[in-house]
C-alpha cells in the first residue's frame, strides 16, 4: 500500500525532535479552588478574573462565597446577581480615609444609598460589614513599619465630611431597619460596622425619647441592639443623662417585646454584663469615718486577704437587679467565675488609670454581704471564695455606708 505522507510527516518531525524535551500540559484548577482564591480579592479584580475563561466566568462564580466593595459605583445589583452562593459581603468604600493613618474620615453618600439594596440581591446573605479600610502600623516605633490593612467604621465624632453626614448615616439605618421589619433580610444575619461605641443616632442627633433609636430596638438583629450601647449604663432606673436619648428599661421592654427577645435576654452574655455594670463601689478609704486608724485597719486587712483594690467595696443594687429579672435576666446561665472576672476587669481598669502598679491577677474583689447574699438568693453559681466578703454592719468603717447594708 501507498505512504500516507501525514504519518511519514508525524514521523519526520518526531525524529527530528527527539532531542526537545516534550511539551509539557498545564492541568486546569478546579472551578472550586478559583471560586475560593475569589474570595480574598477585591471586588473590581473579580470582574477582572471573569474576563479569563469560561471556567471562571460561569462555573467558580457559582463556588464563590464573599465579595469585598471596595467602590461604591460596585454596587450593582445587575452585575452581581450571578454570584447566587455569596454569604458575605464587605461594603468596605462606606467610609474614606483622607490621608493614611488618620482616624478622621468621611462618609460616602454613594455607598450609604446604594447599600442596603445591594445586599437584598443575596438570598444567602449571613455576613456583612459595612465600613472602611484604613492602613496601620503594627509598630510605630521602627523604621521599617509593617504597613496593614484595618476594617473601620464610622464613628460620627471622627466624620469630618459632609457636613450632613449624621443625617446620611441616619437614612442609612432607616433603609436596614426596614430591610429588618419587612423581613427582607434575615435577623440572623451577621451585621457589623454600623456602629463604633455611639448610639445608632450618632453624638450629634440625640434628644430625650428619639424614636429613631426606637425604631432600631424594634427591627435590627437583637446582636446589634445590645452592641450599640443601649444598655451598657450605670443604672437603668437613674434618671435619663443627656446625651442618652433612650433609657435601658424602654429597650429591654422593647426586646423582650420581640418575637424570641425573652429567649435572647436570657442567654446574653452582654446583657449579663450590662447588669453588673450597674454594681457600684464605695471608697473605703474616702469615706468618713470617725477613727482614719480603722481605715487604715481596715485596708490593711484587706491587703492581706489579697484585695485587687483594697478600699473599695462593691454592692449590687435591688432595684437593677429585680429589673434584670423582670426582662428574663437569668443568673444561673453565668459560669460563677464570670462575675467575679468582670469586676475585677473593671478594678484593674482603675489601677490603669491612676497609673497603679501591677497586681496579681489571683485577687478577689470585696463584696458587701448583703449584696453577696442578694446574689445567690437570685440563683448566681457563686461561692464565697469567689470575693472577700465583707459585713457592712460588723466593720465600724462601713457601718454608716446605706449602700453596703441594704
């Protein structure tokens, strides 16, 4: 039979290559593991990623689960309904930072309007952020910093532009609290940066009985109420402070008001926490008294039981307690050293503050044991060893403290 010249050809070419190492095939990445590697990128450099390859552009869109903003005109809800599968989003362009490692900023009035449909586009949506990106130090001293990358938020003391900003930020908690109300996102939802140790009003707006912080108890995630500093005061039955535009009762009356809001206050730890905020302390050593040797005693004694602070004497109000209890407060859900830790926290913040040495973290903190005996009747797991526990009416420094005897 005759030569087929295409396999004399193949022949040819493979004989006068046999010096050539052979090609060499790159396997192609699962459309999972591109899916993944899209989770750490910008936004903008996604939709960059698409433009590679059918692999990419329809098949690891659908294994792709956080998206970063970092551009507010990237809020498109038409060009972000394919990625179905995101669970998080990262609004990171909410706030701008004018010049590296400042804390002043401004809002950006895009960002705020465009936010809250954007995240109705997931109907898998559990995580957000909604925020900036600021560039830190990890160490200020060195020449050779390492530069790094913060999520921040907006705090409207440190917002310098626009000059409506508050109001802004205000349409902005509008928008999710009635994405909240409507249900249109899920109240479990992960909300985070909304907020950054103010009210949801901001310094700027608050005035007594604002129905805007109202609104926000009533809709937002049961998480960010307590977060937002609603009950993190010294009494919930003190009169209202200025700058305190709703008191503790009306939001614990308001959340437990809510579907599953009993079930929540029962279990949350920042609600416990939010209580024994209202402990208060006497200063033994400032008090009067009619011998300055018994205080001396006294704080002496104290010393050597290991006292974090040795003259004061903290005692836990009836009436914010009775008012815990009223909002399902549950004290036996504290593990017994948790309230004994958090008093101490908030001694050793004192020692900080009045530039005390150190002390030794196996201290205990004196309770009055009137208080002490209120604590246990309410169901605390605590035991004596937990305190120094002191009788107001056996010390004659502290016979003439109300506070400590009742």
């Amino acid at each position: 039979p005759a030569a087929n010249p295409a396999a004399s050809r193949t022949t040819t070419s493979v004989a006068n290559n046999e010096n050539q190492p052979p090609a060499v095939t790159c396997p192609i990445l699962p459309a999972t593991i591109f899916g993944a590697a899209m989770d750490f990128l910008c936004y903008n450099e996604v939709r960059t990623a698409l433009l590679a390859g059918k692999t990419i552009a329809h098949d690891a869109v659908k294994h792709t689960q956080t998206l970063n903003i970092c551009n507010p005109y990237e809020l498109n809800v038409k060009a972000s309904r394919r990625f179905g599968n995101v669970r998080e989003v990262n609004i990171l362009c909410l706030i701008a930072f004018e010049h590296a490692f400042m804390y002043e900023h401004s809002l950006v009035r895009d960002a705020a309007t465009r936010s809250v449909p954007f995240l109705l586009s997931f109907p898998k949506l559990d995580t957000t952020f909604l925020g900036g990106i600021q560039i830190l130090f990890a160490d200020s001293d060195q020449l050779d910093r390492l530069e790094y990358d913060s999520k921040c938020q907006y705090s409207p003391t440190r917002c310098v532009a626009p000059d409506d900003h508050a109001d802004i930020f205000r349409g902005l908690m509008m928008s999710l609290c009635g994405a909240f109300g409507s249900m249109a996102l899920p109240q479990s939802l992960d909300l985070g940066g909304i907020h950054d140790g103010c009210r949801a009003c901001s310094e700027t707006n608050r005035e007594p009985g604002c129905n805007f912080c109202r609104d926000c108890c009533r809709s937002l995630p049961f998480h960010n109420v307590v977060d937002m500093n609603y009950l993190k005061i010294i009494s919930p039955l003190s009169s209202q402070r200025a700058q305190d535009c709703i008191s503790a009762r009306d939001v614990l009356e308001i959340v437990s008001s809510r579907p599953g809001g009993r079930e929540f206050l029962e279990g949350e730890i920042s609600v416990l926490r939010a209580y024994l905020a209202t402990f208060g302390f006497e200063q033994v050593a400032e008090s009067e008294s009619p011998s300055t040797k018994e205080r001396e005693m006294f704080v002496h004694r104290m010393k050597e039981l290991n006292a974090t602070i040795p003259h004061r004497v903290y005692y836990a109000p009836l009436e914010s307690l009775q008012f815990y209890l009223e909002h399902g407060f549950k004290p036996s859900n504290m593990a017994r050293r948790t309230l004994s830790l958090i008093l101490q926290q908030r001694g050793r913040r004192s020692l900080y503050a009045s530039n005390s040495s150190d002390y030794d973290a196996s201290s205990r903190e004196i309770l009055a044991k009137a208080s002490f005996d209120r604590l246990v009747a309410a169901g605390f797991a605590i035991e004596e060893d937990d305190f120094i526990v002191v009788d107001a009416a056996n010390e004659p420094v502290l016979a003439g403290i109300e506070s400590l005897m009742r």
